[in-house]
C-alpha cells in the first residue's frame, strides 16, 4: 500500500506543514521523509528552536522549509485573509492572536496555497486540529459534515480482508437531524451517515480499496428493530442514490458482512454482504471499540483517523503516536492532496 502512495508522491510531490515543529517525533519523521527525497516538511516554529531540538536529537532536517509565525513575512495578508474567513465572528486582534498558534498558522498556510497539506496534533488535542480546519478551511462542495476513516492493514489471513476501511470512528458521535431555529429539518442525519459512507468508499479507493460497503447494524435487513436501524437502512437507500456506481449495502450485522456463507443466508442477492471491506459504523461508540477491536485482537495496523469532507487534506494525530506514526500519517495525508 506505501509503496503505492510513494510512488505517486514522487511523480508528483507535495509539502506537508507539521504544526508542531519542534517535537522530537515530527522532527525524526521529518529527517526520514527528507532523506526519501519525496515530500517535503514545512515546520511551524522558531527556526532557531527547531534546528535546537532537531542537533539535540540527532536528526537531520536539511531541506525542511522552517517558518516562524512572529517573522512570517506575509503576516499581515494573512491576517487579512483570516479576517474576510471569520466576517463577523473574530476581530483583527482575535485573527492576528490566533495566528500566533501553530494549528491555526498552519492551516492558514494550507489555505493561502504554501503547503499542499496538514498533519497536526502531536500536541494538540483532535478539537484544536479540526476547529482551524472547519473555520478556514472548511468542508468541500457538496459535504455537509467532516467524517473520519481508519484504514486497517494486516499482511497475514484472508487476502480480501488485508486492508479495511472503517468509519466514523472518531469525528461523529452521533447522527441527529440538522433544525432551523422554526424546527423544520435542514439535513436529515441519515444524509449525514449516507456521506460518510460515500467519502469513506471514495477514500478507500485512494488506497487500493475496491469498496464494498456495509452499513453496519445489529440488524440485518430488518431483522432487527429500533435504535440506529431505521437510521443504517435509510442511510443506505441514500448513499445507493448518491453514488449509484459504489456498492454499498445494508443494513447489516458484522458477520451477514464479512462471511459468505452468513451474509448469503440473512442477505441473499446481495454484492456486497459477506463481501464487505468497507464498513460503516451507525455511532462512534460502536465505531471506535470496532477498529480498536480489529486491532488489538484481530492483528491490523490502524492508520487515522483521516479527515473526509474538507476542502484540502488536513490529518490529526494521536497525541501518544510514536515518529513511525508520524511518518505513515504524513504519507497517508499527502497523498490525498
């Protein structure tokens, strides 16, 4: 799968601002992507600082484009920039103080076109990494909200089953009907799960993924009552509507979804049951203890939570992630741009 990605990188390559310049982690994966010769870092941070940290470390960053937001020279088109963003909900002085922070300077040097992508949240928590990109960024034509993926890949068992996608695990943690303020719905929450469905499906393609997608439930075809079923199988009929090219099923119980002879029997005709490798999640409760499951028990290497819905890839970090982590992300994410 990463040499997949790599190879596309290098016959186009992209710049990756990591908001956390001076962390030993970005720093050593920095020092790797450098010395691959594909991707380039733009490090947030005191430039004096970063080489400080990187010497100390023992990594080498020559090549790495570093940028301080208090010598920035274009400071004050950004700020002007950032005011026109936030009409009417933060002054100059707000703009001009938030931009001090790496997470909303970085995401503003994605928007203003110096980068082509994000990787942030070493340190920052996944809300500080989101918000900048909701507000300045903001959600692609079309979306209506910002999901999130895991891709799952294990190079052992079935062949089909290698690399997975599972959303959302991490962004979303329900789906409610959208209200004005008279009570009419403005978008129903079965929309907002058909499109995690369909951006998931269009992500898992980036990674070599023909998506079969299974809208997961503890009912299959209806055998099952109350809950989040009427949401899954709504949500179904919405997103076969919305990508009639995509297979995508449900809703189904994991098992009618992942074994032949199950799916056949509770959901027969189907494409996509006992079939599925990409698997939609009716909540994040259920969605987080699945991958984390698929990982720690089923032996899969979990790599996310990616963005979906934005405007440009913009990814957000585990704060406890290791530099391999680092490294895999920043490829993951530039190559989505």
């Amino acid at each position: 799968m990463f040499d997949k990605l790599i190879n596309k990188l290098k016959a186009a390559p992209k710049r990756i601002v990591f908001t956390e310049g001076t962390d030993a982690r970005i720093l050593e994966a920095s020092a790797r992507l450098l010395s691959d010769s594909f991707l380039t870092p733009v490090l947030v941070g005191n430039e004096d600082e970063v080489r400080a940290a990187a010497g100390k470390a023992g990594f080498d960053i020559q090549g790495a484009e570093i940028i301080d937001p208090a010598s920035y020279p274009k400071m004050e088109e950004m700020v002007a920039t950032m005011v026109q963003l936030r009409k009417g909900k933060m002054t100059e002085d707000e703009c001009r103080a938030a931009l001090k922070k790496g997470n909303y300077f970085g995401t503003m040097l994605v928007k203003m076109g110096v980068a082509d992508c994000l990787l942030g949240g070493a340190t920052y928590s996944t809300a500080d990494t989101v918000r900048p990109a909701l507000q300045l960024v903001k959600t692609k034509p079309g979306a209506h909200l910002v999901s999130s993926c895991f891709i799952m890949k294990r190079d052992t068992g079935d062949e089909a089953l290698r690399t997975l996608c599972m959303g959302d695990c991490a962004i979303n943690i329900s789906y409610e009907d959208s209200l004005d303020k008279e009570g009419n719905v403005t978008l129903p929450a079965a929309q907002k799960l058909a499109e995690v469905a369909v951006e998931c499906a269009k992500t898992a393609q980036t990674f070599g993924i023909d998506p079969k997608v299974a809208m997961l439930s503890f009912s299959t075809k209806g055998s099952g009552k109350g809950s989040t079923v009427p949401l899954s199988a709504a949500a179904t009929k919405l997103a076969q509507e919305m990508a009639p090219d995509l297979a995508i099923d449900g809703e189904m119980q994991f098992d009618a979804a992942v074994s032949p002879t199950v799916g056949q029997l509770k959901f027969p005709g189907s494409k996509v049951a006992g079939y599925a490798n990409t698997f939609i999640f009716p909540n994040i409760e259920s969605g987080n203890i699945g991958y984390k499951i698929a990982q720690r028990l089923g032996g899969y290497d979990a790599y996310g939570p990616i963005l979906l819905g934005l405007n440009a890839p913009i990814n957000d970090l585990s704060r406890g992630c290791n530099a391999e982590e680092v490294y895999s992300m920043a490829i993951i994410t530039a190559a989505l741009a």
